[in-house]
C-alpha cells in the first residue's frame, strides 16, 4: 500500500528512462538534492590528501584495546526480554534488533572485505574490526531489510550463507534489489518504492526516503532505490536509516508521520573530506539533527569503526558525536554508541564509558548512569550560529541561513524590550510601585509604598528627628507632591546635612 498522503513531490518514486541501442534502462532520481558523483579534480584532489585515520593496521593488539569485540552473548541473544526492544551491533551498519519476538537482520555484512568479487579474488576495503557474529551464531532470523547495494551493506557471500542457514527469511529491498537477492538464493523477497508498506504478522514495515545513491558495478548507477526502513510492532517503533546524507525536511516528514520512535540506528561515521560526502553521509553534527528531526528517543551510532572508508581520525565519530550532544544541550545517554558485539535493551543501565571515547587521554568528562550532570568543561561549547559563521556558511547553507536569521530575530528582541503601558498588568520583580511611580531593578525586592500614613521602614526616616541615615546608599526624594526636592541630602525641615554614622547625635 503507498504511502503518499502529505508527501511532497520532490520525495516520492521517480524514475528516469533511459533508450540504448538495444536495451532500455531505468534509473532513480532524487528531486531535491541528488548526489552526483565526484569529478576527477575532486577524486584526485582526495586521493593525494593525506588521511587522518591512523588506524595501526600493523598492530592488531592496539585496535582490540580500544575497538574489543565483545563476546556472543547467546543467552541475551537467544531469549530476548518480550517487553523491550533489543539490539547488538555486529559492525559497522549491520546490527541485529529483536522486537516482541521478532528477529530482524539490517544490512548483513560478514566478510573480510566488502567490494567486488571475481576470478577468487575480491577487491574493496578490509575489516580493521572483525565481525562480532558468525551467521552460525545468529538466531533464527525473520526479517532482513537491506538499505542499499553498495558493498559494505549488501555482501554478496553473506547474502547467500543467510539465505541458505535462515531459508524461511523475509528479505525487504528497495527497488531494483529483488533479482541480486533472488540470485543469491533469497526465497521470499519483496522489493518497496519509497512510502509504500509491508504487514508481517503484526508488524509493519515502511520504505522510506535517505539522501543517497546506489551503484554496485561500472555502469549501474542509481539503477536501484536506496532507503531507510520504519519498523511498527504492537507496542515499539524503530527507524534504520542505513547510509544516509541530510536532509531536514525530509527526516522531520519521516518523525511527523511516523515517530515518536523508541529506538533508531543512525550513521555517524565515513564523513571526511565533506566536499566528497556532504550529499551521501552525514557527520555526527548532522546525525544529531536526524536523531531530533524524527523525534528519537533513543539512538545508536553505526556505521563506523569496521572499514577505513574515508579521511576521519577512526575513533573521532563516536567522540565527535557526544561533543555534538554536549554543545546542543542533549543528554548523551539518548544517543550513543555501543561496543562491537554489545548487545542491549533501550531502558537498561549500562557501560558509558568504553575505550574507544578515551577520555582519560582527553580529559573530557565521563557518563555515569546517573542523572544528565557531568561537568562540561572538556567541550568546547559552540553554538549552531558560531558554527556556522566560523564556516562561512550562513552564506551558502540553507539551515545556516535560518539560523542566522533566527538569531538576528532574538537579537532584535533583546534590544527592543517591550513596553509595559499603565493600563497593563506588572510582571513579576518588575513592577511599579503604584504610590511613589518608582520601579525597582536589579535583584532587589519591590519597594514599600511610602504614603504619609504609612508606618516608617526600618533603616528609613527617624519619626523624631525627621533625619535619614544614608550610609552608602542615595537617599529617596521626598514623595509629597508639594515638597520641594532636597539638595545635597539636606533635611528640609532642620537644614541638618546627615554624614557618615554620626548624623543622629547631631542633633
């Protein structure tokens, strides 16, 4: 069933025909901001610029200190608590989530290596992290949904080991996907354009929209439909959003419709140089705009820490993620990351503090599972707007620009305070006394009213000798309509000058 009330046009199905000589071909097309592949300047531009990954693939024992694959956890695994979600990351996008009885597999990578495969060779990008499952480990598996085709999301030779260990799977796939799967042995798939559903059992599964693209040989690009997954049983919703750039109108349509969601996977990592992945990945900056966007209640990052992808420092995307949380004010235990091989029920205390955040070597705060109270002095707390002007791109970006005019909005506001008229009421610690006209400031209390009939304050007028001791403080005008103004802080009446704390023995 399509799912297409309220959906602009820009994010619905599109699909582009194209004629060859003696074939026709059909490729998908975002409306809004289509990710177009890098030109050779760029390409060349990246490839000649030193990494800043610092992987130290010729130590195997410094990536275990801090990325430890945690060990299978068979019973968590095998008997899940019915009234939680649960989920286990097994690397990078792949994790495992399992909803009132429901196993769901997303993105199943096993391999060594992700990338093409021929001749007994296969090309593409090693595993620094081992996966944290063999698929002999895994549970019987109901549901695999699959977010795209590139090859470190869908592996060929872990498509085909699930299809032959899991054969009564349901596998759900973006358009275009069905006859890979088919091919790899998959007995029962079915393929989605963006917005449409699936029932299974009491569950239902929704195709929705991510700013990205696919290509999985020479010459098929965008010949499949990429995606992020809505999953709704009775009592929980979970959203996937696989590999995803940003978008904000589109994840806030995702959260209107169908959040608040319980739980979300979301990429944090694979994110530097930006001019080659701004349109196809997210930073964590952005993965936090996402997680809010959709109205999350809880997240977890992924897509990181298993293959060297892109640029980034390999343990930055976690460390970054929780600055981001930080300097917007988020509690971080609302989106996190867990161990490889960690698996865990949203609600249950646990670890906040593994080795790949290395804050004893930063010297930034830890979490506890205590209330959001940690000392904040290791971030540096900068703002959206600082952000954005520190980047110039309050003059180019579209949400910079909303920023910054929002900004400009409240800035307005402060320096044009409102007038408050006679006739209206008088805020509170704000108002003016209705006897003298006179308005307090700063945090003092509301003055007294000083009527003739009224009873002296204490330390104001003596009632014998009509002198007010000062000290430091000026004195009040007389508050008789008639009375002429006192100079000098002179007594109208005994032409007496009060000075110092002697004033009263003059007299």
């Amino acid at each position: 069933m399509a799912e297409k009330q309220d959906i602009p046009i820009e994010f619905q199905t599109h699909i582009q025909q194209s004629d060859g000589l003696f074939t026709t071909s059909y490729s998908y097309v975002c409306k809004w901001n289509p990710f177009t592949r890098p030109n050779a300047f760029k390409l060349g531009k990246w490839k000649l610029t030193p990494t800043q990954s610092k992987i130290p693939w010729d130590d195997p024992q410094a990536i275990k200190k801090v990325l430890q694959v945690q060990d299978f956890s068979s019973l968590k695994v095998k008997i899940p608590p019915q009234d939680k979600i649960q989920i286990t990351w097994i690397g990078h996008a792949t994790v495992l989530v399992q909803i009132e009885g429901l196993n769901i597999l997303a993105d199943p990578v096993f391999s060594e290596k992700c990338g093409p495969a021929g001749f007994g060779v296969k090309l593409g990008y090693e595993r620094f992290t081992p996966p944290a499952y063999k698929i002999d480990d895994l549970p019987p598996i109901d549901v695999v949904i699959i977010s795209h085709n590139h090859h470190d999301h869908l592996d060929s030779q872990s498509v085909r080991d699930i299809a032959r260990l899991h054969p009564k799977a349901k596998w759900l796939v973006g358009l275009g996907n069905k006859k890979f799967c088919v091919d790899k042995g998959c007995a029962d798939v079915e393929e989605l354009k963006w917005w449409e559903s699936i029932s299974i059992g009491t569950f239902r599964f929704v195709c929705t929209p991510t700013q990205h693209w696919c290509q999985r040989y020479p010459l098929d690009f965008n010949h499949a439909l990429w995606c992020g997954w809505v999953v709704e049983s009775p009592k929980y919703k979970y959203y996937f959003a696989g590999d995803t750039g940003y978008q904000d109108e589109l994840f806030k349509l995702i959260g209107r419709k169908y959040g608040p969601f319980d739980l979300a996977s979301i990429p944090i990592g694979a994110y530097e140089p930006r001019y080659i992945t701004e349109l196809e990945r997210v930073n964590p900056e952005e993965a936090v705009e996402i997680h809010k966007d959709i109205n999350s209640r809880v997240s977890i990052g992924i897509h990181w820490g298993t293959f060297e992808l892109t640029n980034e420092y390999y343990l930055e995307p976690p460390q970054e993620l929780e600055k981001q949380m930080y300097n917007r004010a988020l509690d971080p235990k609302t989106f996190f990351n867990l161990r490889i091989g960690e698996t865990w029920a949203v609600g249950e205390d646990r670890d906040y503090n593994p080795p790949f955040m290395e804050r004893e070597k930063e010297g930034t705060p830890k979490l506890t599972n205590g209330p959001f109270d940690v000392d904040l002095s290791g971030y540096k707390r900068e703002t959206a707007l600082q952000k954005c002007e520190s980047d110039h791109l309050h003059r180019t970006d579209r949400i910079c620009q909303d920023i910054k005019t929002k900004s400009e909005v409240l800035q307005t506001k402060r320096s044009n305070p409102k007038r408050i008229s006679a006739d209206e009421p008088w805020p509170h610690n704000n108002q003016e006394d209705s006897a003298t006209g006179m308005k307090p400031t700063g945090r003092s209390k509301p003055r007294r009213s000083l009527s003739p009939d009224a009873p002296s304050p204490r330390n104001n007028q003596d009632s014998a000798s009509g002198i007010k001791p000062t000290g430091r403080s000026k004195p009040r005008r007389s508050l008789s309509p008639n009375a002429p103004s006192p100079q000098n802080n002179q007594d109208s009446a005994s032409g007496i000058k009060p000075t110092g704390r002697s004033a009263r023995d003059r007299l």
